[in-house]
C-alpha cells in the first residue's frame, strides 16, 4: 500500500504533462451537448476522490458538481436531466453497483460513460464508452494511488473543459507538496507513534474540499486498522459527536487554509482540553504552531488541498 503512495506523485506529474491526452476522450462527449450539471456515480474511494475534486471542479467550470452513490442513484435519486453530464466512476471496473447504475442509464436512453482504472474490466460490456483515468495498475484492495489520480483527472477535465490553464501550474505545486508530505506525515506518525499505534476510536473532521479527504481518512483507517471510524464536517463535530469524547478519543483535523482557518484552530485547541490525541493538518501561517500541527514548506488554494494532504 505505501509502495503505492510513493509512486503517485510520479504519476500526478505524468498525468499534468500529458492532460490533454488523458481528457480528450471525455472532452469529446461534453462537445455533443452542453452541459450544465455534472452528476458523478461513485462508492468507496471513488466516491470520496469526487468530493476531493468537487470544489475545484465547480471553481474551475462553473458547473454544479452533484455527488452520490451507486445504490442511491439505481434505485432512488435517478432523475437525469437534459444538461447533465453523468459518469460512473469504479477503479477496478468490476463493482456490480457501478454496473448496475449504468445499466439504469442505459434504460433511460441516455449515455453511459464509465471512469475507471481498467478499460478491459467489466464495464467494457455495459457503458457505452469507458475512459481510463490514468492511475495505472494498483492491485491491493486498499486503493490510494487511485483515490488522487481519480481527483487530479476531474480537475484537470475542468482546466481543459474552462480552457484556463493557468491553473496547471498550482496544480503541478499541489504535486510537488504531495511527495513532501509522504516524508514530512511519516516522521509525524514515528513522532506520535505511541498514540498512533493505540487508538481505538477516530474522528476524522474537514469541510469544503477537505471534506472529501476526512471522508477518505476515515474509510482507510477502518479498512486497515479495523477500529471505529467516523466522518464530520468541522462544524457539525460539536453537534453532538464531540459528547463523546473522552482522553481516549483520537480526532484530527483538516484546515483549508482558507477564511474558516481560524474556526478550525478553535475546535482543534477545544478538542485538545479533552484529548491529547487530537492533530492538526494545516498550512495557514497564522496558525499558532505545536507538536500536534503538521504543516509543509509551502500552501496551494483550499480547492486543491486535498491533492497535498491525502498521503
């Protein structure tokens, strides 16, 4: 699995170099109509990379950004409009829920495109075109490689899509932050290792387009360490699952470095009165700095925030 964290900052420079390549079968079907929704169908990992990529997508385009799961999407919330773009993204092509939601999309008549990590998977025999996103080959079940390859090729579709490229270049920063932040979170993790190593429960906290990195913090530590893993938006954490909290409890953060800065540091200096397993992960220069804050030499936009802090 780290062998794979390793290798995605070579494969995010790759994929930023050859862009237009790697986008051009997608670009090709948003110039048959014009779209005013995107509408992406994804569990899992996939479904986190979306709300990773969902707030620079929107910045970037201009277009609404709908996320929502395979099983919702084929039996409840269905309803394509005219204007919507709609993919279903699986990585290994072989989630019968992803295949089940192209089917529904087939039988409104509409055209199934499908994401994926593997062209030659099982979605070749339902969607009726499967775009690779360019995450080459992972084979452990426990996906990372493929979580920020999947939200670097949505943000580069809405570069190509906007035609503003000057956008490249932040994205290229995000990158270079990305492979600091591999070595930078693995000295912070022998740092706290005895914390780390006994945890029990964990709360994972962001918002904006570090929503979508809590998200895939908490699926990930509940996949590999096998212990309770739960998702908050920053705000709604001291809504009622912050009254569970006891020097036990694990929380971490994750700042945007953007205008809710500064909320974020109050409930992390809050939670921290209670816990001393709370941490911080944030590259705002106001922020008052201690040895549960890990933050890197420089900061991209909070819409690409997560390209560098996933890792």
């Amino acid at each position: 699995m780290l062998d794979y964290v390793k290798e995605t900052p070579d494969v995010l420079k790759t994929n930023i170099e050859q862009y237009t390549t790697l986008v051009d079968p997608l670009m090709k079907e948003v110039q048959q109509k014009e779209i005013k929704r995107i509408l992406l169908v994804a569990s899992g990992s996939s479904h986190n990379a979306c709300y990773c990529a969902r707030s620079f997508v929107e910045k970037v385009s201009g277009l609404e950004v709908r996320i929502i799961m395979p099983y919702t999407f084929t039996y409840y919330e269905n309803d394509i409009k005219e204007n919507d773009l709609v993919l279903v993204v699986t990585q290994s092509g072989l989630s019968t829920n992803a295949i089940e939601a192209l089917k529904i999309i087939k039988k409104k008549e509409c055209r199934a495109i499908c994401l994926t990590g593997n062209k030659n998977s099982d979605v070749k025999d339902v969607a009726d075109v499967v775009i690779e996103y360019g995450v080459g080959e992972e084979l452990v079940g426990y996906v990372t490689k493929g979580v920020s390859s999947l939200a670097l090729f949505l943000d580069l579709f809405a570069i190509a899509y906007s035609g503003k490229i000057e956008y490249l270049d932040e994205l290229k920063k995000a990158v270079d932050l990305n492979e600091e932040m591999i070595d930078q979170a693995t000295s912070f993790i022998q740092q706290h290792y005895k914390n780390f190593s006994s945890m029990s429960w964990v709360y994972s906290c962001g918002a904006g387009a570090n929503y979508g990195t809590a998200l895939e913090s908490a699926l990930k530590m509940g996949e590999t360490i096998h212990i309770p893993s739960c998702c908050y938006e920053i705000e709604e954490y001291i809504h009622g699952p912050n009254l569970q909290l006891t020097p036990q409890y694990n929380v971490i953060f994750f700042d945007g470095n953007d205008g809710a800065s500064r909320r974020v540091e109050q409930v992390y200096k809050a939670t921290r009165k209670v816990t001393n397993r709370a941490y911080l992960i944030s590259n705002n220069p106001q922020l008052s700095r201690d040895g549960h804050v890990l933050s890197l030499s420089d900061t991209v936009s909070s819409e690409l925030s997560p390209l560098v802090y996933l890792p």
